[in-house]
C-alpha cells in the first residue's frame, strides 16, 4: 500500500536550484522522514539520499514564480497557480489515483529581488522580502490557508513553520488548519505521523474497505477520528454499504491490540423472546432450553468491540435493558441475580432513520445517544462515490474468479461495461455491485473481458432500469428522492424483477425477514389498490373487489365469496394481526377500508369508491 | 501613537536571521535528518561524509552570535530608546533625565528580562558545550559510515539537536517588537 501523499508548500523547501539539489529539501525530509516525489530535480544532480521506511510521499511547492530563481529574479507569490494544484490533486485526479492526504504549509514567503545578500542571509534563490512579508497579520500561508479551507473543505492542513506559534495562534485555528508543526522538532516525526495517521485523508491500508474515492476517504478519516476515542459508535449507511467493513476498520484502528475480541450480532435476526440471553447469556435452567449456562455476547466482547448491526430492529424492551448494561457496565445473565463487570465499545449499525424513530417513541432515545456518544460516520452510498467503480470491480472480479471453478484469472475490463456500470441506481449498493460481478463471471467463465453484454440484456438481472437516473451533479434536492430511486411504475417493475436476490447471502435475507414482509405487504396493498383502481367500477360508483381480487393472482373463474374470502385470508394473516398498529394504519386508507368492511362488515352494505 | 507597533529594531533584524532563517530553517532540520542517517532511517553516503565536520563548521560561524544576541536584547529593545526618537525625544530635558530609566526599569520588572535572557545565555552555552562534546565523539581516522561510528556519533548528535532546539524556543521567547499601549 503506498504512502500518503503530502503536498509541501514553502519557499525555503518548495524551490528549485539550478544543477544541484535543494539541500534544505533534502534535510526537510530527512528530519521527517519524508520521500520526495516531485520530480523536479535533476538526477545529474547527484543519487538522492534513501528513506528507508518513509511515513509519507512529499510534493513540494514554493507557492511562488518562478520556482527557480537565479540571483537578479523577481520572485512573486503565486496564489491562483497553488489553489490550481491542489485543485489537480484532490477533486480532479485521474481514476483509481488517491487525493493529497494532507497540507503541509509554511507561514512566511519572501518576495521581491534575489541579491547576494539576500542569499548569504537566507539560502540560494531567496529574494530579500518586502515589508510585510515577515508580519504575522500579512502572512500568505495564512492567506494560502484561508483560500484553502474555503475552496476544500476536509482538505487537513497543518502549518509546518518557524515562526512563532503564539503569534498566529489564533488566527490559524479560526482559519481551519488542525496543527502547528515547529520545524525544528524534526528528527523525532512522532508528532507529524500522529496527525498523518488519524488526519490523513488516506485509503484502507490493509485494503478491505477498496477505493479511493473523496466521500469514502472522508467517511474512513471520520471513523479513525471518532474512533480512535474508544466510546461508542453509530454507524449510518444504506444497505450493502459495507456498514461491517467499516465496523472493523474501526475496531483495528486498536494497532497493536490485536487481541482484543470481536463479536458481531445481527439485532434483526435475533427473535424478541430470545434477545436477552444472545445478549446477556442465561444460566442453566431459566427458561425450558437452557440446559446449561451460556455467556452471552457482551460478556464474550469484554475488553474488546460488539458490533450490533440492525439495531433498529430492537423492541422497546430489549432496548431499555440494553440502555441499563450501557449506563452500568453491569451484565446480569437471564435467570442469574449475579451482575458481572464488562467493558465493551459498541459499534451499532442501522441503515434506518434512527433519529426519526427516536423523535417518534420507537427508539428509545437515551439509548440512541448512548450508542452514539462516540459519534456517527456515515458511510456514502456507491452511487456517490462511483469513482470507485473501476478499483471495486477489479477487486470483485479477482474474488469471483477465485469462487468460480475454472474461471480465466486476470480478465480485463471493458471502459464501456464500466459505463454502463456507472449508470445503474445501485439500490444494493456494494454487494449488488459484488453480486452482479460474481454472476458475471459464472455467466462466461472463460471470458478474457468484462463486456456489457456479460451484464445481462435489459429486463433480465442485472440490468439497468430506463429512464433518469441521478439528476445533474449527481446530488438530490432537498426533500427529493435519493438519485437512482424509481419514479415511474414501469422503473419499479423492472427493479423488482432486476434486483439479484438470488445473489444475497442467507444471514441478509435473515436478518431482514421482518421488514421484508412488511415491505411486501405494504406492496400488497398496493397492488390491491392498483387493481380496484383499475376494475371498472359497479353501479352507483361501488368498489369492485371480486374482479380487482381476479386481476391480481387469482383465475379467471374466482366467484364473489372467494375473492372475499382471499381478502379475509389477507386480513387475519400474522402479517397484519402481529401488531395492532398495522391494521388501524392501513384501516386509515379509505380504499382499505372499504375492502376491509366488505369482507368483514358490520352493515355488509357496499361502499362508494373514493379517493381512488 | 498609542496602539501602534513600532518596526522591528536591528535586534529583531538579527534574532530572524539567527533564529528563523538559520537555527531553525536550517541547523535543526539538518540535524534532525542526522539523527536519522546515524540510526539506519535513511541512506545517504555523501551525507555522512561530511558529518559532523558540516554541522560544526557551521555552528562555529554561529557562535558569537549565539551568545551575543541574548546578551544585547536589553540594549537592543529596551523601551528606553523610543526616548531617542520623536516625538518622546522632545520632551524636556527635566523630564528626559529620569523617565527612560523608570521605564527601562518597570519593561524589565514586567517582562522578567533578566529570567529572559538568563535563560537564553544558559541554553547558547549549553548547545556550545553539546557541540563541544559532538566534535570529540569523532574518532580521527575513522570511517564516517562505519557503524561504530555511526554508534559513537549517535548520542552526541541526539544531544545537540535537543540543545538547539531548546536554544530556538529560548529565543523565541523574546518579544518580536515595542508595543506603545
């Protein structure tokens, strides 16, 4: 994995000597540790010295013109050409290339005339200074700085001068830069590599969590600064982000603890009556299974992390007794009276609007905030960070043509499959994208390119739905659908017929039975309504049931009773009688309910379609 | 008047020169990237061959100043000169006779000049005495790159770079002008 790029502005460091190296660049490095990468000097110059383990690549820049300055130039600050660069480098890169990670600015740049006395005071090539230059308020790092923050924002910056801290203090604070290096405190990089290692903008280094892409870069730096806390965590992200990845990313931010336990439990597929003891353990005998004593989990991620993904599928009174084992660190076992002391972090996921649940009652809040009083990071959907595209499809065809027995290795990629790639709404995110890939590559297995045609023609899995996608910029309004959400009947026919459940892995689909079914039955009525709305409608304007009820699943030949009964059979399903709400949510639906007091009564007399 | 820095004093001048644009920008980086080459983190023969002869050569073109800037601050920044200039110059003569030294004397109580510059002074011949001790550890003869030298030469260096370091933030401490309040 390379190092981080580190973007160096400074005119002692920055500039360019004829025929020789900068020495003073070179001793810059050496002090911190650095590679130079600039590439701007010339190798006749003599072999550059060697670091043998550099904590970063280092670009230099003078942030003046000319860069090389021969006794008699007039050197001039060069601020439109420095924003122009780092431009270059961190929202116009080319594919698959990482964004500087960090700025390391200097304070004071010296303009005017090169003389022989200016460079017998300060070095080779450095012009005498004008008034000004050399006074705090007036310094260009400083005016660099502000320009920075504004035009970048996430972009670190870290003053890295020897001027004295105390009399820009203040100013570079309010101006957004995180740190102040002393110059002189090289020979020990400690300190820089502490704002490199939690402030970088940096990709995965282990390479699990692939891309390089700004939302995902900034979402890890996010989750190693909140992280790097040990309190507790939410994680936020629509589904197949890779909510788990970053949960482990998080928890091996730890470094040299290693050795501290992981547990995951998935809160959606735990049944309500046996949340505690997965949670808590139970001992032998407190309820009519437990033939022997069973730690839960909490106690199994003592000292280290529990993950809990779908938290928001805890009910109310799980979540009060998860709330206690927070607020005391105590965990009792079911059927035990004896507490046990744990030290847990937890990192919880939701892909839910768990805030909007919390304001409604159906989270409990004080929980919400105890599990985020570490932070929340929010992991970006693949539609926003398709840059990513091409590096996450290599790495996903690599895994397939490892999975698929006797698949060609090393296929290439098509730029056009890419682009047809980049065109999809990506629902599934990530691991539709990784399940789309494996089923491409079962599809042709000896295929030596990826091609759009191993993408499946329209209306077959795989295919991308008709229609606009994302609107301009790629960003949705407020208040408007997320980019790629259907908005047309025909966009959500095909995305549920293209949608590659086959593809999901059995612990998803488990995990996520119950809102699935709520999902289908909210789809159900739906339909039925659809299929009222669209049955021609009897004498006197009353709702037909029986030929809306034929339309949808039911033969040609369905009778009246039949279809009342198929809308009873609906009615009395645990579906809708597992919880009372649901029925006075869909009774409020004045269709519904028509349909609903024509199977049931009480007067057994129709009533007028309305509201269609 | 009031409110208004004057421009920097020809001490100020020099304490950028020796502090910012040498010690600093200069000396302690390199020293730092010694530091670095004697411990095996980085590869760099010419270096080495020129080490400490460089860094002491170096520091003996710097000496005198080392020791004279701390010695003149209280000459050099004294409020006590802004009597030299209008419009305090103007003042009369009755007056002129004794209130630079009250003002002279309240700028050194207030600022604690006399801490200041002992500081300074102490840190300038410690960071000497450092240098003295780096030019000793080099053993007539011996190959720069060998590793017992690069052993030898390892504590010395780490010492004179910490003295340096804490030589730069003594000066720093200074005060950069005159305010007139």
């Amino acid at each position: 994995m390379s190092a981080p790029r580190l973007l160096v502005i400074d005119d002692l460091f920055g500039r360019t000597l004829p025929r020789q190296r900068n020495p003073q660049r070179a001793a810059l490095c050496g002090a911190f540790l650095l590679r130079d990468v600039t590439g701007d000097e010339d190798d006749r110059a003599g072999r550059p010295q060697e670091v043998t383990e550099p904590i970063a690549d280092a670009h230099f820049w003078r942030g003046q013109t000319p860069s090389c300055s021969p006794r008699g130039t007039v050197v001039e600050n060069e601020l439109e050409g420095t924003i122009a660069l780092i431009r270059r480098g961190w929202q116009d890169r080319r594919p698959g290339e990482a964004p500087w990670a960090m700025i390391l600015l200097d304070l004071c740049f010296y303009t005017g005339r090169v003389t022989a006395a200016s460079e017998a005071e300060r070095g080779e090539g450095i012009p005498e200074g004008r008034p000004g230059d050399d006074t705090p308020a007036s310094y260009f790092g400083l005016t660099l700085l502000e320009r920075i923050s504004s035009a970048f924002p996430g972009l670190p910056v870290v003053i890295l001068s020897s001027k004295a801290r105390e009399e820009v203090s203040h100013r570079f604070s309010a101006l957004g830069a995180i740190g102040f290096l002393p110059r002189e405190a090289g020979g020990s990089p400690d300190e820089l590599k502490r704002y490199l290692d939690v402030h970088a903008v940096t990709p995965d280094p282990t390479g699990r969590i692939v891309g390089c892409s700004l939302p995902l870069l900034l979402a890890l730096r996010d989750a190693r600064r909140k992280g790097l806390s040990g309190s507790h965590l939410l994680i936020r992200g629509e589904s197949g982000t890779g909510k788990e990845l970053l949960a482990h990313y998080v928890h091996g931010l730890a470094g040299g603890q290693a050795a501290r336990p992981w547990v995951a439990v998935n809160c959606g597929s735990v049944a309500s009556n046996l949340f505690a003891s997965e949670l808590f353990g139970h001992v032998r005998g407190a309820f009519t299974d437990a033939r022997s004593d069973r730690a839960g989990k909490i106690v199994l991620a003592n000292g280290g992390d529990l993950f809990l993904d779908e938290i928001g599928a805890i009910d109310p009174e799980n979540q009060a007794s998860l709330l206690r084992v927070l607020e005391d660190a105590l965990v009792t076992p079911v059927g035990s009276d004896k507490p046990e002391r744990v030290t847990v972090r937890v990192l919880s996921a939701t892909d839910e609007d768990i805030e909007g649940r919390a304001l409604t009652g159906l989270f409990r809040l004080p929980l919400l905030e105890r599990l985020r009083s570490g932070g929340t990071v929010n992991l970006p959907p693949l539609r926003d960070r398709l840059d990513d595209l091409p590096l996450l499809v290599r790495s996903f065809l690599e895994d397939a043509e490892k999975r698929v027995p006797g698949a060609v290795r090393g296929r290439r990629v098509d730029p056009q499959a890419l682009e047809r790639l980049a065109g999809w709404p990506w629902v599934g995110n990530v691991r539709q994208l990784a399940s789309v890939v494996l089923q491409a590559v079962a599809s042709y297995p000896g295929a030596d390119y990826l091609v759009p045609i191993h993408l499946g023609p329209p209306g077959e899995v795989g295919a991308a739905p008709p229609g606009p996608l994302q609107p301009e910029g790629g960003r949705s309004g407020a208040g408007a659908p997320p980019a790629g959400f259907p908005r047309t009947v025909d966009e959500v026919i095909d995305l549920l017929r293209a949608f590659p459940f086959a593809g999901l892995g059995r612990d998803e689909l488990a995990g996520r039975l119950p809102r699935f079914q709520e999902a289908v039955r909210t789809f159900l009525l739906h339909y039925l309504k659809v299929a009222i709305a669209v049955a021609p409608a009897g004498r006197g304007g009353t709702v037909q049931y029986t030929p809306a009820v034929r339309s949808m699943v039911y033969p040609a030949a369905l009778s009246s009773m039949q279809a009342k009964r198929a809308i009873r059979q609906f009615f009395t399903h645990q579906w809708v009688t597992s919880d009372e709400k649901v029925l006075a949510t869909l009774l409020a639906d004045p269709v519904i309910r028509a349909v609903y007091e024509i199977a049931f009564g009480p007067s057994g007399a129709d009533l007028r379609k309305t509201n269609l | 008047m009031r409110g208004s820095v004057t421009p920097p004093p020809p001490w100020q001048r020099r304490r950028t020169a020796f502090n910012h644009d040498w010690l600093k920008n200069q000396l302690c980086v390199t020293l730092g990237k010694a530091v670095n080459v004697l411990s095996g983190r980085i590869n760099d023969p010419a270096f080495l061959a020129s080490f400490p002869g460089d860094v002491l050569a170096d520091w003996a073109a710097h000496r005198s100043e080392a020791l004279a800037l701390p010695a003149s601050f209280e000459r050099g920044m004294s409020p006590r000169a802004l009597f030299d200039v209008p419009p305090l110059s103007r003042l009369p003569a009755s007056v002129r006779g004794w209130l630079p030294e009250v003002v002279h004397s309240l700028w050194r109580r207030r600022y604690h000049v006399g801490t200041m510059v002992d500081t300074a002074m102490r840190a300038a011949r410690s960071a000497d005495e450092a240098f003295r001790d780096l030019a000793r550890a080099v053993e007539p003869g011996c190959s720069p790159d060998s590793g017992a030298s690069r052993e030898r030469l390892l504590p010395p260096t780490r010492e004179v770079r910490a003295r340096c370091e804490e030589l730069a933030r003594a000066i720093e401490k200074f005060p950069s002008g005159v305010r007139v309040l």
